[in-house]
C-alpha cells in the first residue's frame, strides 16, 4: 500500500515525465523548456530565480543560457544590486522563438485548465504552495 507522500511523488514524477516526453516529441531539450518558460512573459530574471523557478541546477541553468547567448535568444545585463548578477532577459528573436515553442504547449495546458475548471486548478496551486512552503521549513529544521 502506498502513503500519501508516495502518491504525490509519483504523480508529480509522472506530470515531470509528460513535459519530458512532449519536449522530446517536439525536439525541444526539456531543461531548455523549462528555461524559456521562466522567461517567457518576464521582463528579466537572474540565473539564481531560473533556478528556483525551474528546479534546475545552476549548471543545468548556466548551459542552456550559454547556448541561447550564442544563438542570440537573450540578452544579459548588469543586476542593478551586485553587478556581478546578471540580469537575463529573452530579445525580440528569443521571443519568437519561446513563443513558437511554448504555444503549443500552453495550449495543451489551457484546455486541461479549462476542462479542469480554474477554481480546481486554483486550489491545487494553493495546496502545493503550502505543501513545498511546509516541506521548506521542515527541512530547514532537519538540516
């Protein structure tokens, strides 16, 4: 018999799999998928808040920004705090990119939603906000 916390893992391992399997479907690297949809709609963002948005590692996070540099997709400025942090921000041309990517991702998520309903969807953003802020401070205890 499965607890609880084996039923989230596996369901939440299972969604992380279907955005695996529909990036590869599309020849998308997954930690790029991640990394453009962080940026997308966003003004500019360190590498540090990419990471903790997407989960990734700042390796995982540093490569794929690397190769959207040199493809022209971003543009990094200086933080305006400790100039060292680089602001990372998506340019006209890594726009179209992230959108053409994404849309039809973002799609297939919108009619879930709606098929969901947003008031169920709003209740389990609520309820893994709390869980990740409890599990944070449980392990912040732990440690």
């Amino acid at each position: 018999m499965q607890t609880e916390a084996q039923k989230l893992w596996g369901q939440w391992g299972q969604a992380n799999a279907l955005y695996s399997f529909w990036a590869a479907s599309k020849n998308i690297n997954y930690y790029l998928l991640f990394v453009l949809y962080a940026l997308d709609g966003q003004e500019a963002m360190t590498q540090k808040k990419i990471c903790i948005c997407t989960g990734l590692t700042k390796q995982t996070v540093n490569s794929v920004i690397r190769s959207l540099k040199e493809d022209g997709y971003i543009q990094l400025s200086p933080g305006s705090g400790d100039r060292r942090e680089k602001q990372i921000a998506l340019t006209e041309k890594g726009q179209a990119y992230s959108r053409e990517r994404l849309a039809p991702l973002q799609e297939l998520e919108q009619r879930v939603i709606r098929s969901m309903g947003s008031d169920r969807v709003r209740q389990m953003v609520e309820d893994i906000t709390v869980f990740s802020t409890m599990l944070e401070k449980e392990m912040e205890k732990a440690m």
